[in-house]
C-alpha cells in the first residue's frame, strides 16, 4: 500500500496541470476516499495481523510450557532411575536412605512426596515419617514396577501419598547386583509446581500488560480432563474433548498453533493458543494438552484506542493539512526515503538490543558488567537471576567490585585471577565459594570476559556467575560413595574383579591381584580368561565360548562353580570357588563381577578327613580283632575252664571234693571278669564317666607310666567342684591318650610333663617331652603316616569344638603340644549341674 501511495504521489508530481490548482478540490475528494478505503482495508488487515501475531505468540507460548513440562518431567524421569540405582538402597541403611531422599526434596521443593518400600509393599523409608509402614501392595504403581521390573510414570491425580494435591508419580524397581527385586522407590512431583511455570511463561511472555491477568491457560490430560485451571480451579470437573472445544481437539491432532473460538463460560471471542507435551529423551511424556487463551477485544484494544485518537487527529488536524501536504510532498519525499533508511537501522538496532536485554533477563545465570575505567572495575549491570543467586538487589550493589561476595572459606587465589584477568584484559574461569546476602555459602563456576569497542578497546567486563552447588554437593556424595565401595572392595577377602563384555578387566580388588600373583595395575584392562582361566586342571586348553564367566558378562546369568582352578602368574594352578553375576545399565548387560575363593586349604582338609575316616575305620576294624582275640583267646578260654570245673563240680563224691573245686572254679571267674574289666577300660574307662576328667587321666597316667617306664608329671590347675562337659572331657582325654601314644611310638623320650588348666573363658591342656622331636611342616603335609594323621586327628577334634592345636617341634628338641578349648559359660554351668544333679 505505501508503494502504490508513494508511486501515485511521484505521478501527480510529475504531471503537468493544464489549469493551475484546477485539479486540487478532485484530488483532495479522490485522496480522501482512498484514504478512508485505505484506513478500512488496512485497519482490517492490521486486525486480522494483529490478531495472528498475538495467536502465534499465544501457541509459542504454549509451546514453550510444554517444552518445559517435558524438560522438567524428563529430568524427575532420570532422578527415579538414578536413585534406584543408588547402591544404598540395595543396603540396609535406613538412615542413609531417608538423608537421600531428605536431599532430594530440599534441593528440588517441587517433590511432594518422596519414599521406599520393600519387596512386599511396606514403605521402609519415607519423606513423610507418617507413611513408614504403610501397605501399598495394593497400589497399581506398585503391581506394575513388581510384576514388569520396569519404571511407571503416573498421570496427574489426587492420591493420599500427595497429601491431597494433584501429583504426577514416577515409580522404579530396586534391584540387587543378582537383579533379585527388593522394592521400589516412588515420587510424587505437585502440579502447583509445574503450574509456576505457567506462571513464569506469561509473564515473560505478556510484559507490555503490566501484569498477565488478561492471559487464562489450562492443563488437559491427553484425555482431555482439566487438571490445572488458572480462573476456576475446576480440577477433575470438566472435559474439554466432550464439550467439543475445538483447541482442545486440535491439540491431539496438529502441531502447535492457535484457533478463534468461543469461550464456553463467558460466550465472547478469544483466541487460544495451544500444544502438546511430546516427551523428551528416552521420556514419552504424558501428551498432556496446553491451552493459553486471551479476549480477542483484549488483543485489539490497543489498535483501536490507537484508530480512535487517530480518527479525532484527522478530524482535527489532518483535513486542513491535506493543502498544505501536497506543497511540502515533493520535498519530504527525499527526507522519507532516508528516514525509512535509517529508521530501519534504528528498528534493527532496537530490536537486537531488545533481543539481548531479553535474553539476559531471561537466563538462569546470573549476568553482570563491570567498568575497569573505574578504580576497582565495579559492577555497572547485572541480572534478575543475580539477584536471585546472591540475594543482593542490583540497587545496592552498583558500584561495588565482586570483591562484595568474598567469605572466609573463598579460596584467594580465585579472586587473585580475577584480578590479573581484568588487569591483562583478557578471559577468565574460576570455581569459588562465594557468600550471599543471607549469608549462605553457595559454590559458583565465574566465567569473565572483555567487551571490546569497534576500534579493538576493552570498554566493559562481562561476567557469568552459575550456581553449582548442587553438583559440587552431589561429586562429594559420589566420592563418598566411590571411597567406601573402593575401600570395601580393597577389605574383602575375597578375590573381586570386573569386566566388560570382551572379557577385559575394568576393576581388581587387592586379594583377586594378590592370589593371582599380580599387581593390580598389570590386570587392568588386560583379557582375564588369557591370564588366569585359559587351561583346566588337567592343562588342557579352556575354550572362551565354554567359558561359563565369559557368558555370564555377554549373554548374562548367575554362575557358580567350585570344581575349576585359576592360573597365577608363575604358572601354577589353585582351586578355586567362583560365583559371576552380570552387570546391567539401562537395560543392556556391560559386563559381569566375578567374586572367588582360593579353595586349596579346604581340598587338603578334606582329603585329611578322607584320610583320617579311612584310618579311623580301620583302627575300628583293628580293635575289634583284637577284642575278638582276646575275648577268644583269654576270656573264651577261662569261661571253658569255668564250664568244665563246673561239669567236675557236679561228679564231686563229696562236699570237701566240691568246696576245693568251687574255690578253684572262684579263681578262674575273678580272672575272667579281670579280663572283661580291662576291655571295657581300653574302649573307654568308666571312671570318665563317673568321677571326670582330673581321676581319669591320673589313674591313666599312672598305668601309662608303669606300663612304658616313663617319668610323667601331671598338674592340673584352676579346677573346682563343677565338671567340664562331657564332649570337652572326652575330646581332651583322648587328645591326651594319642599325644602319650605318639611319644612311645615315635619320640623315645625319658620325661613327659602334663599341665591341665582351667579358667573362666577356656581350658588349656599342654603336653611336653623330651624326646627325639620332629619336623612338624613335614608331618602335616604328608597325612597319610601314623604320625601325621595322629596330628590332624587332634587338630580336628580340637576345631570341631572351635579350639585350637599348636605342636612345637624340632628334631632332637623335643615336642610341645599345647590345646585350648573355649567355654561357654551357660553350657559350662548346664553340664556341671547334670553332671551333679
């Protein structure tokens, strides 16, 4: 329209009238109407432009909530699956738990309710104390993460975990390293605090109003059920897909944009601006349906106040300089073109400053300028969000140097490179502790630059100041966490390692590098089935694809065996007892952790048992023989003499015949029962049974001595009227019975001295000679000799007990074989009392 306006002035111009200003009163009656068919068709243009304009801000604005909602959605979805990764809570600490979940909610005020249950649906842990306990096995957030294992999202609803307030909930399983479920951690993020961004939204969006009550906006589930309402409040009432609002019905169908309709309660035009949440990331979103909405009047008004004042401007003013405008066109036409040109310049100028302050204000960094023409370079301009981050109001801290923020605990050297930064002109970063208003400590990255003028001057300092406390609280959480996992890995006694999906290890703990016969440098990274599994135990080759710890880090599973070897370093095979379990991250198996056990000393007990149980029959077998013997040979024949004195007693012609044999028949049964007597004393001595342990082992001493010529010294020391147990009496006396036997057999000794002790906590026992010693390593890594099964026959009979076996030994030195057997003071006084009673 200006074009044709400009090119029908240029042509009257350039027309030469046939009769002076004859044509004047045609021209002012034909400028007039086409100005008011102009004025109309341009004022319904600006309209219908204005209008569009303020639609598409409306769906920008839209828009932009719902990319927010998706953000701030997402970033609750990765909160849920970090903390239910969290090794604490596969843990029993519930202290720890509830400090994560306190954490959580002061760093984030927009969770409403935070919390842990157990594999069965009681909540263990809980930001509300008042809900520990409570059942929620019943809940369909619960059946589902328990039964799929899989994270739940919630849409919008009133739920009593919320308190009453309508909440979104994100659920995620708990899993142990087995992947065996043990609860689920659920959130509960408020719609009132999804709603201050609404909030925030308009008034960015609508500052030339002075305030954004002219703007209504909605929440609409992807089923359409209001569930935020910035006028009514009519949560859960209404749904807008059933009464058939078209930006409601729009919204599922389309990509953002906006609509003139109806208003359904007030019946007046508006214009809704409207969008979709979509999701973000690995995010789907809930699709909830955003609606922003103003009065078409309320969008026109400004325009048309505009026209009015114009109207009564033209009335008044413009008619009579319609003459005096047609003198002067010629001559500002020349002065038009190049205010237009730099009038274009000033609008681009203007609208990129625009852009900036825009930009600036609206940024969550705090921002600000310093001028180092000034002593110190103090603060000239700063942001909203400095305000906010500091606490400081922009009014009373222009003119200060950042000096203004510095604390006890802020490192120096920061603001000694802030300073040689602004002195050398050039940028800087620097992480310090800097102290707000209130004064809290908060952590901040500073990033500062220069400003340079178009001549390559430094005119200005800009500063971006960000707040990263919350990561600094979080890295010193996540030290604390990789400390206490590195040092319960570098304490266990078990050998732990880790490795990739290629089998190349990724962590070694110290006992794994130590049984292995490595460093723990020299095994990272490096394939551990060539290292340390590449044979089996007879040396032949181990293939990778039978190798059941290779499967488990690339197909996953549980393995366990106990009947493999590892290879050390040198070359040399152990037994070992290993269990592999995969490791999972975000559903897709990285690896596995293998945990084993060097089992070479339990193969050699087991063999000594194997060893002991054979000799242990076979000294059954022995002594029964011998019994049998000597049950035929000696007490077989006196009962025969017996049964024949018998038969001679009952020819006797007279009572003198019969009395002189019934005394000869009294000798051979007093020899008999002599004979059984002493059987019964080698299988055990009653008096074991009926006086103890002290009177059993001086009567044996005593025959043992006489027996083998030896000088035996017993002393016994700490004993009252109470007995030991009958087990302990008897492990002791037959511990006894074979150290006496190994010394006739094998030590050719002159003296043996015998010491039996007994205090509150245990019985010690130590048996000593003066013999011809032996090598006691020797002994015991050959079991199969008397010598040495007699020694781990002791040994066992002594750890069957929880005691213990010590023998000192040197050949031509003698031996020392010292036993202690704990007490337990309650089975101590129970036996006493039996023993007594």
């Amino acid at each position: 329209m200006k074009q044709a306006y400009m090119a029908l002035q240029k042509t009257n111009l350039n027309r030469q009238p046939r009769a002076p200003y004859t044509w004047l009163p045609h021209l002012i009656i034909l400028m007039t109407s086409v100005t008011l068919l102009i004025g109309f068709i341009a004022l319904h243009y600006l309209e219908a432009r204005l209008i569009a304009a303020k639609g598409e801000n409306l769906a920008l604005a839209a828009a932009d909530i719902a990319d927010k909602l998706d953000l701030l959605l997402f970033e609750r979805y990765a909160d849920i699956q970090i903390l239910s990764r969290l090794p604490v809570f596969q843990g029993n600490d519930t202290q720890a738990k509830n400090d994560i979940l306190d954490m959580f909610r002061q760093f984030y005020p927009m969770y409403q309710w935070l919390g842990v249950t157990d594999a069965r649906g009681r909540i263990l842990v809980s930001t509300d104390p008042g809900r520990v306990g409570q059942d929620r096995s019943d809940q369909e957030w619960f059946q589902h993460v328990r039964d799929r294992g899989e994270l739940h999202v919630r849409d919008a609803q009133v739920s009593e975990d919320s308190g009453g307030v309508w909440a979104v909930g994100f659920s995620a399983p708990v899993m142990d390293r087995q992947g065996k479920f043990l609860g689920v951690i659920s959130t509960r993020v408020g719609l009132p605090a999804l709603e201050d961004i609404f909030a925030r939204t308009i008034r960015e969006f609508h500052p030339q109003q002075g305030s954004s009550d002219s703007i209504e906006y909605e929440f609409l589930t992807r089923d359409g059920d209001l569930i935020v309402d910035s006028i009514l409040r009519q949560q859960g009432k209404v749904n807008l897909l059933h009464l058939a609002l078209p930006s409601a019905l729009f919204t599922g169908s389309a990509q953002p944009g906006y609509v003139e309709e109806q208003h359904l309660r007030r019946h007046v035009p508006v214009v809704t601006g409207y969008a979709q949440t979509e999701g973000y990331g690995t995010f789907t979103g809930l699709h909830w349906r955003i609606l922003v909405r103003m009065d078409r009047s309320t969008i026109l008004m400004p325009i048309r106040t505009v026209l009015r004042m114009l109207g009564l401007a033209g009335i008044v003013v413009v008619l009579p300089l319609l003459g005096v405008l047609l003198w002067i066109t010629g001559r500002l036409r020349a002065e038009w073109r190049q205010s237009q040109e730099e009038c274009a310049r000033a609008t681009a100028a203007e609208s990129a400053l625009q852009l900036r302050d825009r930009a600036i204000a609206a940024s969550s960094n705090g921002i600000f300028i310093t001028d180092p023409k000034q002593a110190g370079s103090p603060i000239i301009f700063a942001n909203s969000a400095f305000e906010r981050l500091t606490g400081y109001a922009v009014k009373d801290i222009l003119g200060y140097t950042y000096r203004f923020l510095q604390g006890p605990d802020t490192d120096p050297k920061a603001f000694v490179e802030i300073r040689r930064a602004l002195r050398e002109n050039r940028e800087c970063r620097v992480v310090m502790k800097n102290y707000g208003k209130d004064g809290s400590a908060r952590w901040n990255d500073v990033m500062i630059a220069p400003i340079h003028s178009p001549m390559g001057e430094v005119t200005h300092f800009v500063g971006v100041l960000t707040d990263i406390t919350d990561r600094k609280h979080a890295e010193e959480v996540l030290k604390r966490l990789r400390v206490q996992n590195e040092m319960i890995l570098n304490s266990a006694g078990e050998g732990i390692y880790g490795m990739d999906r290629n089998g190349n290890t990724t962590f070694v703990n110290p006992t794994a590098a130590k049984m292995l016969g490595w460093e723990v440098h020299e095994l990272l990274g490096r394939p551990i089935h060539k290292v340390a599994h590449h044979s089996k135990e007879d040396g032949s080759h181990y293939p990778e694809e039978s190798c059941p710890i290779l499967s488990s880090a690339r197909e996953g599973g549980v393995h366990r065996a106990a009947d493999e070897v590892f290879w050390r370093k040198d070359g040399r095979s152990f037994p070992v007892e290993y269990i592999t379990n995969p490791i999972h991250e975000g559903g897709s198996i990285i690896g596995a952790v293998v945990t084993f056990t060097d089992i070479t000393e339990r193969k050699k007990a087991e063999e000594i048992r194997s060893r002991l149980l054979e000799q242990v029959i076979s000294a059954q077998e022995e002594e029964r023989g011998r019994i049998a013997r000597e049950l035929h040979d000696e007490t077989g024949q006196s009962l025969t003499a017996l049964l024949v004195g018998l038969k001679t007693l009952e020819a006797a012609h007279s009572l003198q015949e019969a009395k002189g044999l019934a005394e000869s028949l009294r000798a051979v049964a007093s020899v008999a029962l002599h004979e059984v007597g002493r059987l019964a004393w080698g299988l055990r001595p009653s008096v074991l049974d009926d006086l103890g342990l002290l009177a059993t082992l001086e009567r044996y001493v005593a025959e043992y001595a006489e027996s083998y010529a030896l000088a035996v010294d017993l002393k016994t020391k700490g004993f009252g009227a109470a007995r030991l147990p009958f087990f302990i009496e008897t492990t002791l006396y037959r511990i006894i019975q074979e150290a006496l036997t190994n010394i006739v057999k094998h030590a050719a000794a002159h003296s043996v001295r015998i010491i039996v002790e007994q205090d509150d906590a245990s019985v010690q026992m130590l048996v000593e000679d003066d013999g011809a010693g032996f090598d006691v390593e020797a002994a015991l890594r050959t079991p199969g000799t008397s010598k040495g099964l007699g020694l781990h026959g002791m040994q066992e009979r002594a750890t069957l007990l929880n005691g213990t076996v010590t023998i000192r030994s040197k050949p031509g030195q003698g031996t020392a074989i010292k036993v202690r057997i704990p007490l337990a003071k309650e089975t101590h006084a129970e036996d006493s009392r039996r023993h007594c009673g």
